[in-house]
C-alpha cells in the first residue's frame, strides 16, 4: 500500500526510532501551515512497511511531543492497518500558537525539509503572536481622553444607536471617558490605539493621499490631494472627493429638473471607501504598514478616480463593534462593481 508523497504538511517515518527527527517535522509543520499528517512505518516514498505498534508505543509516541514541541500541542495518535496486515501510525496534529519548537530551536517547513529559521523570522513570528494575544488596537496610546472631540463622539454615539450598535444609555452622555471606557475604546483616562484612529489627528503624517489617475499605469497624475482628520471625518471627506470625480448622465425627460445619475451609486462608493479604511480591501502589507494603493478602478479611457487610502499604522484587526460604520468584510467593493454593471467599473486587483 502506497500513501503517496511527502509535502510541506506530510512527513512519512520508517519507524519510530525517527521520534526526534519526527518532533522537528511537527513543528517545523505547525510554524508553516498550522496543521499536518506525521506517519510511522512509513517509507520517504510513501510505502506502507508497517511496525508493531501497542499502547505502550502510542502512549510513549504522546510523551514524546508533550515534553519535546512548545507550546503544548494535543495530537490525534492512532492505529492504521492496511490490507496485508501491516500496522503503521498516523498522527493528526495542528495548533495557532506559533511560533513553535522543539526542543528550543525554531524550524519551518521547506518542501519536504524542516530547515532552522532565522533570527528575524523567529522575531516575526513572536511579534504576531504578541499581536494576536493584544491586538495593536486595543493597545493604550499615549492620548489622553480628553483629546477627544465631544462633537464628534456624540455624533458617533448617535450613529451607532441609530444603527442599533450601541444602547440608546449612551445617548446625551456628557462624560466623555466613562461613554469611551464602556466602549472598550479607553481604559485609565487614555485611548485605545482604535480610538485614537476615530477620533483624532495623526501626530506624525496624512492618513489620506486622494489622486486622480490618466490611466491605470498610475504613472500620469492629473490631482493629488492628502487630508488628515479622524478617520470617521476622512470617511466623509474621502466620499466627497470619489463623488466629485466620477461621471454622471444627464437624464432630460421634460421635467423642470434635470436628473443625474452617477455612474456608482453613493451609497456603494462609501461602502467602498469605508472598507478601504475598516477592511484593508485591495492592500499591499508588510509588517510596517498597510496601504490602500486603490479602492476600484476604471476600464475606461478616461480620467479615473483612484484613491490612494494610505492607512499607514491603522492596523485595524477587529474594527470597535460600536463603530456605525464597519461593514461585513468584502461586500461593498462587489456591491460597487455590480450596481452599475454598465459603468466599466470593478474592483483593484
């Protein structure tokens, strides 16, 4: 019987007399796909030779990755017998603790190859994981409370009630740091980093770089505009520029008034925009900033709208639930591109 090959998240062992090299396999599995498939009495080309397997060997096998593979994983180990009678073992693992190691050395997978990571992988890999247990987001800023403008907090307050994301308690508050503590947005008289997103200036730089392109080579820049401000004011701002730049048609039916129709409906540009900000739609990441290079763009020849929402340190991974803005991931850009399928428009690769 013949299992197949070996990949980056399967690994075939003789025997278990490999149970140190099949340790550095897990792990190295774990750090890459967060999941595999380790056999025992199995051949590299992936024939079953089979072993004697006994409770002994699975309780020792268990053992052997509780006290090797940090952080602690819990492995499915279990008997296969194939047709002929042979015994071999399959273990079923996975874990999203990364990094992990084994016996204090970090491997990744290569292939079929569990190769030693490097030192700026291994930081990597930490700095995720502090990320995933404290999210930059609910990090404190060095901003005070009172940074906070009380317009534009009662005017969130009232947004989100109307949305039915906030409780209708909040509404005519006057302490602006208890409404934003019970919010989760502050904690000891300071913002949260996704406080200071909403409702306050960047210290350091623009949070939006608007242009509009001649074409989509984006080498021939017909405007450029940057704003800074709240991200709930640059969400307004942003909209205004998108609606000031497309094309509408002139609808003359004999009316008194003529009617305009844009070729993207308002309500899909901003969905579109907002989801630049909250969803990171379109974006080019590394582990310094996420930008928002563009939000759709035109097949047409024409001057395009192409906003560069360049979101640099807003690394926004759960958006404030409160926030009457954050829609579900990935459907304004499609709702954008559909509702107008005749505007030539679609969504940024």
């Amino acid at each position: 019987m013949n299992l197949g090959a070996e990949s980056e998240q399967v690994e075939f062992k003789r025997s278990t007399g490999e149970h140190r090299e099949a340790m550095e396999s897990i792990a190295s599995i774990l750090n890459k796909h967060g999941s595999g498939v380790l056999y025992f009495g199995v051949r590299n080309d992936g024939e079953v030779m089979g072993q004697d397997v006994s409770d002994k060997t699975l309780r020792s096998i268990s053992q052997e990755i509780g006290s090797k593979i940090e952080p602690r994983i819990t492995p499915q180990i279990r008997t296969e017998c194939e047709d002929s009678g042979k015994t071999y073992i399959r273990i079923d693992f996975e874990g999203d603790e990364t990094p992990y190691a084994c016996e204090g050395r970090y491997r990744i997978r290569r292939a079929d190859e569990d190769v030693l990571m490097t030192p700026a992988q291994v930081k990597r890999m930490f700095a995720a994981a502090i990320d995933r247990e404290v999210p930059w987001d609910t990090r404190l800023s060095d901003c005070p409370v009172s940074d906070v403008s009380a317009a534009l907090l009662h005017a969130y307050i009232d947004a989100g009630i109307k949305k039915n994301r906030i409780p209708t308690t909040y509404a005519g508050s006057s302490d602006a740091a208890n409404v934003l503590e019970r919010l989760g947005l502050a904690r000891d008289g300071r913002l949260t980093n996704a406080a200071t997103v909403l409702f306050c200036r960047s210290p350091s730089h623009k949070r939006l770089t608007m242009g509009v392109l001649a074409g989509n080579d984006r080498v021939n820049i017909l405007d450029l505009q940057q704003e800074d401000a709240p991200v709930l004011e640059l969400i307004d701002k942003a909209e205004y520029y998108v609606n000031s730049n497309i094309r509408r048609r002139i609808v003359i039916d004999g009316s008194p008034t003529r009617e305009e129709i844009p070729e993207i409906p308002r309500e899909a540009i901003r969905e579109a925009v907002i989801n630049a900000f909250c969803h990171r739609l379109s974006a080019y990441a590394d582990n310094l900033c996420y930008r928002k290079p563009r939000v759709m763009r035109s097949r047409q020849a024409s001057p395009q709208v192409a906003g560069f929402f360049d979101a640099r340190r807003l690394r926004i991974t759960q958006w404030p639930r409160s926030c009457p803005s954050a829609t579900s991931r990935g459907r304004s850009s499609p709702r954008a591109c559909t509702s107008r399928p005749s505007s030539g428009w679609r969504c940024a690769p």
